[in-house]
C-alpha cells in the first residue's frame, strides 16, 4: 500500500508541472487556435535560465529559498520576453494564414530554441547545486520531500491566480472575448494584439515557473528537456479538452498519475513482457484513447475541428 | 557529438600544429644525450595521436608524454637496428577527439611513414583510423580505447593495452557479490547499447553466482525521471542496485533513489564513473561503487612514476602509464626483429611478454590485453578513489595491490581519481566554481 501511496505522490507532483505547461499550451490554442509546439522549449529555457542564477548564487551564504526565488525572478522575464517575441516575429505575420503555416513555424521555432540553448549552455546537463537540504515527511509509509510539497502548492497557487486573472479581471473578460470572437471583440474596442501577445507572455511566465519546479525535483537541466516534456503536457492540454483552462489543470493531474501509476504496475501486470520503458508512452496511449472517444477531452465543449 | 563548425576546426588545427610545434623544441634538447655514433644515426620515425585540443586536451597531452618518455628513454640508451645505431623520433598529431580529424591525421602519419602508431585516445576515433593504419599495414596500440569493436575488427595490427569495456560488466559485478554479498540485485539500463550491454553482463555475472536478479527496468539516455521506477523497486527491497547508464541519468537516479529512501548500495559502470556525479546526486552519491577499464595511474610501477615527474614536473594523469608501455612494446618488438620494417617487427609484437609501468603485458589472439586489470572505485568526499582492482576474477584490496606492485611504493595520497574514461568524452564545462 505505501507503494502504491508512494506512486500517487510520485505521479501529483509530475501531474502538477504538467497541468502548469499545459495550461500555456491551452491558453494560446484558446485564443489563437495554434499549438505553440515551441512551449516545451520555453520550460526549458526557464530552468537553463534558473540554473544559470542559482549555480552563480550558490556560493553566497544567501538563504536557499531566496536563491531559488532569485532563479525563478530571472527565468521569468527571460522566458516573458521570448514569448513575445515569439508571437511578434513568428506567429502574428502569419495569423490570417492557412493553418498549417504557424504549426509547421512553431516546430521551426522549437527547433530554433533548443539549438540556441545548446549553443549558450552545451551538451552537458547542468546540475542543481546541492542548496536545499532534503527533508522528508512520511504519510502511512510514503515519503514526500518538501521540493514535491513545495511543486504541489506553487502549482495549486498559480492555477489559482490565473483562473482569477481570467475570470475576474477586465484583461481576463478581454481574453475571454477575442477567444470567442476576435474580430466582434476588436469591433468592442479591444485591442486584441496586445490580448493575444499578453497571453503569450502569462503562459512563457508558466513555462519558466514549471522550468523551475521541474530542474530544481530532478537536480537536472539539459537542452533538450523541453520536447518530451512539452508533448506530454500537449496531451494533457487535450485530455482535458484543449481551450478549456480547468481541464488542463485536470488533464495535467490526471497524466501524471497515469504515468507514475503505469510505470510502476505494468510489469507486474503483464508478467514483465511490457517494462517501465514504456513510462512515456502512456502519455500518447492517452493522447490517442482521447481522441478516438472523445475528441473534445474531458472537461471540452467545443469538438476539435479547428486544429 | 560533433558541432565543430569546419572554420572552427581548421583554426584550432593550425593552434593545434602550431603548439605541438613548440611542445617540440623545449622537450628533447635537455634530455636527449644519445652517444654520437660516427655516422649518422638512422631515423625511425613513431606516432603519437590523440587529442590536444578540447575537453579533453589535457588527457591527451598526458598520453603524449608517456610515449615521449619511452621514447627518450630509448635514445638515451641507444638503439641498434641491424647494425646501425638508431634514434627514434616522436610525430605527434591532433586528432580533437574527432573521428573525421582522426582520419585525416592518420592518413598523414602514414604518408610520413612512421614506423608504428601509439593511440588514439578515443575509442570512437580509434576505430575509424584502425582502418587506415591497417591498409598501410602500420602496428598500432592504444592505451586507452575500451571499446569492444576495436579488436572485433580482426585486424592483425590493431592491440590495446587497456581492458575491454564487455570485461567491466563481470568485475563489478563480481566486486558486488563477493564485497556487497547482496541477495537480490535491481538492474536498470539507459536503454543504448553502452548501457544495455554493460547491465546484461552485470545480470549474467550476477546470476551466475546464485543472486537473484529483478526484472530489468529500463529508462532512457534522456530520462530524469526515474521515480516510479525507483518506488517499484523499493517495493521488492533489493540490497543493490546496478545502472548501466552514463552520469547525465545515474546522477539523478541515484539521487531520487536516496530521496526515496532506499538504502541499497548503488554500483555503475565506468560512464557513471565520474567526479560529476557528486555535482548532479549531492550528498547522495557518497559511498557509490563505480567501475573503469584499465589501473588508476597512481597504480603505475613507482619507476615511471617518478621518471615522468621528474621529467615533465607534473603527475601523469590518467593513461600515460599505458601509452608508455604502448610506446615500449613497440620499440622491444623492433628490438627483437632487429628491424624497424612494420612487416618485420608485428609478428614479435604479437608475441610480446613485457613487463610495464602497468603491469606485465601479454596479447590474445584479438590484440587485446591478457587479464586486463578493471578498477572499482568509490565516493568518498566528494571525489572517486580507487578501491579494489579486479584481474582474472581476482579481487585485490587497492592498498594490497600498490603494495605489490612497488614494494616500497608510499601510500599514494589523494592522487587525482582519473576522470571519465576515454569512451564518455567529457564535453567541455561551461565556467562554474
């Protein structure tokens, strides 16, 4: 039973980065009906960033958390500032496109981040230093470390703040408008450019956050983190029905555990024909279930036929 | 692994030449004091390849100073070829670590007609330019390719004085049942076919000597997340895990491991070998037990040891013991043929019995070295040091052996642990600390 505890733990904090990503990944496809593939670049980007900082603070007797937060205050703008750059160079020309045009353009772009990063950072993986000490907690038998704990409820804290953001602000109503209608809403005097390039900046302002939270539990970053990641979090985006803010929240969730849950069990289950290799297929055996039974995800009203 | 741009190369070829050049005129004028025989000596040319440039510039430099000591040595001694006095002369070329540039160089010591060849470094540079000595039918040894398919080739001309990677498998493993005396084992792999290989071996050994062997769990060269395979494995309560992997994935895998809780020992082959692996698994890599192909140079007979001192002022780092035997094999194989015809000497080379700075040197029919040492080390403060040395199935304490080896050797303090074997070059680290 502590196993199967353990499991759950392992598989919520994962499901916690993954609902952060993929609720950059549903946001843009809300609004701009693209699938920024390029997003798993920008979690990349965050934690090569945070790392960056860190590994230069790690020497100074500044308390760990704080050079967390200063990591975390750096990759954020930087990630910020790529996202809007993103949509302003790459995706804006093309918006009155055929479809296909900025799809192809965000792998371009994703490829485009991955190799820059490779140039700035190396092959080599950057490792966390060895700043925050390890603690444990034990319930009935699982452990949970305060990184996991501290993943967990940043990502509980920023689902929370974004659903504020968008349904409780003036931008957020401004947000909802150009995803139902761009050209009503610009005909209501929103300036739906600058909608559309904030979107794009709160969800690189997610990426680099969920960079962190992911470098910081597994003590790694490498340049090529970003793209397992990102299509991992696409189908949690579109498990949970992709354009619908909760549902990636769920989706995320839910993936997580499927994944934590899949690994651990499926050797047992199939007398070890089937190992834990297959860890990241389950996200794409998801992928694939959802859109044979329900392609509009679980929480989604509207059927996919824009992508 | 390559992302030299050409310009790039080109340039560091030309710094490359342009430093061997001057490594050149300082070195033999003080020490060379062959007796001037009344003609001219006649000169045979050797080569040394590896790389000087790079990540990996300073192992390289280091496997050039042990075939340039035995080749001074050599002419302080004097040589005689067929009746005429010999001087032997060092050609040592760049190879970056780069199997296109490796090629290229080899092709030009060919052209130079060198005699014979010690080198290259990389196992993934040697094998391509193997080839190209072969067809000049050029006798080459390496001191540090580990590489199985280097000798798989069935090249006459190829030996390496190293032990083989598959021969790495079987001594940890045997190191973990005779030390670690565990009742079950885990066995993960990356899933290449370095890491894959190198478990298999492990898993065979293991279960050859009655240790039950879980079911193999596989990751990939990319994964960081090895959680749910851990929390499985903790289930079944093993009391050593194994990881044939490199240290970009081991680090994380062992430390998620220790935040989990699991308290087994954790063994990996040489690519997690590494003092990284303290930068990316923390406190939780002390007390790892890891193994490398080949001795720690601190092993070497205390002979060289002091000679390479006192001759480069400067400890040998990691593989010169091994590219001077290369060196030495090569000239006693001539001196046997009484010629430097590379025709002539390869077949006394193949029959070599020496005893070297590493040991006592013997072929297989392969070109392989007969009871290759492997070297198990652990973590200990942050740094990897030797421990045991595993020859024919044999254990021996690391103490035991030093004192075997040089009977009044001193105990060899903190020698630097040697670093990542030839196979994972180590990409260069951006600045840090």
């Amino acid at each position: 039973m502590d196993i199967f505890l353990q499991q759950i733990i392992n598989g919520l904090t994962l499901g916690s980065v993954y609902a952060i990503v993929a609720l950059g990944y549903t946001m843009v496809y809300g609004i701009i009906q693209l699938i920024n593939f390029a997003h798993g670049e920008l979690v990349m980007l965050g934690a090569m960033v945070a790392f960056s900082v860190i590994g230069a603070l790690a020497g100074t007797s500044l308390p760990p958390v704080l050079i967390v937060l200063a990591g975390v205050l750096a990759a954020v703008p930087a990630c910020m500032l790529v996202g809007f750059a993103m949509e302003r160079i790459a995706y804006r020309p093309l918006r009155n496109a055929p479809r296909l045009a900025p799809l192809i353009t965000a792998i371009g772009i994703s490829i485009i981040l991955q190799h820059v990063a490779l140039l700035v950072w190396s092959r080599s993986p950057l490792a966390f230093p060895q700043i925050i000490p390890l603690v444990r907690y034990y319930i009935g038998g699982a452990i949970i470390t305060g990184v996991q704990i501290a993943i967990i409820l940043t990502s509980v804290l920023m689902m929370a703040a974004l659903t504020l953001l968008v349904y409780r602000t003036k931008l957020g109503i401004a947000m909802r408008a150009t995803s139902q209608n761009p050209q009503v809403a610009g005909l209501m005097g929103i300036d739906i450019n600058r909608v559309i390039s904030f979107t794009f900046i709160v969800g690189a302002g997610l990426a680099a956050v969920a960079g962190v939270m992911v470098g910081t539990y597994y003590g790694i970053a490498h340049y090529s983190m970003g793209s397992l990641l990102g299509m991992k979090a696409f189908s949690a985006a579109v498990l949970g029905g992709i354009g619908n803010l909760a549902g990636a929240m769920l989706g995320g969730i839910l993936l997580g555990i499927v994944e934590a849950l899949g690994a651990g069990y499926i050797g047992d289950l199939t007398n070890n024909v089937f190992g834990s290799n297959y860890q990241d297929v389950f996200a794409f055996i998801v992928l694939i279930a959802v859109l044979v039974f329900r392609p509009s995800g679980l929480l989604g009203e509207r059927v996919g036929d824009r992508a | 692994m390559q992302r030299t741009q050409l310009s790039l190369a080109v340039l560091a070829a030309v710094a490359a030449f342009t430093l061997a050049g001057c490594g050149e005129e300082k070195k033999p004028a003080p020490v060379v004091a062959a007796p001037p025989a009344a003609p001219a000596p006649v000169v045979v040319k050797l080569g040394h390849v590896g790389p000087l440039t790079g990540g990996i510039a300073h192992l390289g430099k280091d496997n050039e100073n042990g075939a340039r000591l035995a080749v001074d040595e050599a002419n302080a001694k004097g040589l005689k070829l067929g009746g005429k006095s010999v001087k032997l002369e060092l050609l040592t070329e760049d190879d970056q670590a780069d199997p296109k540039v490796g090629t290229t160089v080899a092709q030009k010591l060919v052209d130079a007609k060198v005699a014979g060849v010690v080198g290259h470094l990389n196992s993934g540079v040697t094998i391509p330019a193997s080839s190209i000595y072969k067809q000049a039918g050029i006798p080459m040894i390496s001191g540090s390719a580990t590489n199985p398919q280097l000798t798989e080739q069935g090249f006459n001309n190829v030996f390496r004085v190293v032990g083989r990677d598959d021969q790495q498998g079987p001594a940890i493993a045997s190191y973990l049942q005779s030390e670690v005396k565990p009742k079950t084992v885990a066995v993960i792999d990356d899933a290449t076919a370095y890491g894959e290989g190198l478990a298999n071996e492990v898993e065979k050994t293991l279960k050859a000597a009655g240790v039950k062997v879980l079911p193999r769990e596989k990751g990939s060269d990319k994964t960081a997340d090895f959680k749910a395979i851990l929390t499985k494995i903790k289930g079944k309560k093993p009391d050593a895990v194994f990881y044939g992997g490199m240290d970009a994935t081991g680090g994380p895998l062992l430390k998620q491991g220790r935040e989990l809780g699991i308290k087994a020992v954790f063994a990996f082959g040489d690519g997690a070998c590494t003092d990284k692996m303290k930068e990316l698994a923390g406190d939780a890599a002390e007390g790892l037990l890891c193994s490398q192909a080949g001795l720690p140079v601190q092993a070497a007979n205390k002979q060289f040891l002091d000679a390479y001192k006192a001759k480069f002022k400067i400890d040998p780092i990691l593989y010169a013991p091994f590219t001077y035997d290369a060196a030495n094999l090569l000239i006693e194989a001539m001196k046997k043929a009484d010629s430097a015809d590379p025709a002539k000497y390869l077949p006394e080379l193949a029959k070599s019995s020496y005893d070297g700075a590493s040991g006592h040197i013997e072929f297989d029919a392969k070109g392989d070295r007969k009871d290759a040492e492997m070297t198990i080390f652990t973590m200990k403060g942050g740094k990897i040091e030797p421990i045991a040395i595993i020859k024919g199935g044999k254990t021996t304490k690391f103490e035991d052996f030093i004192k075997a080896a040089a009977p009044a050797a001193p105990a060899a303090p903190a020698a630097e642990a040697p670093k990542a074997a030839a196979e994972p070059a180590k990409p260069a680290e951006p600045a840090k600390k």
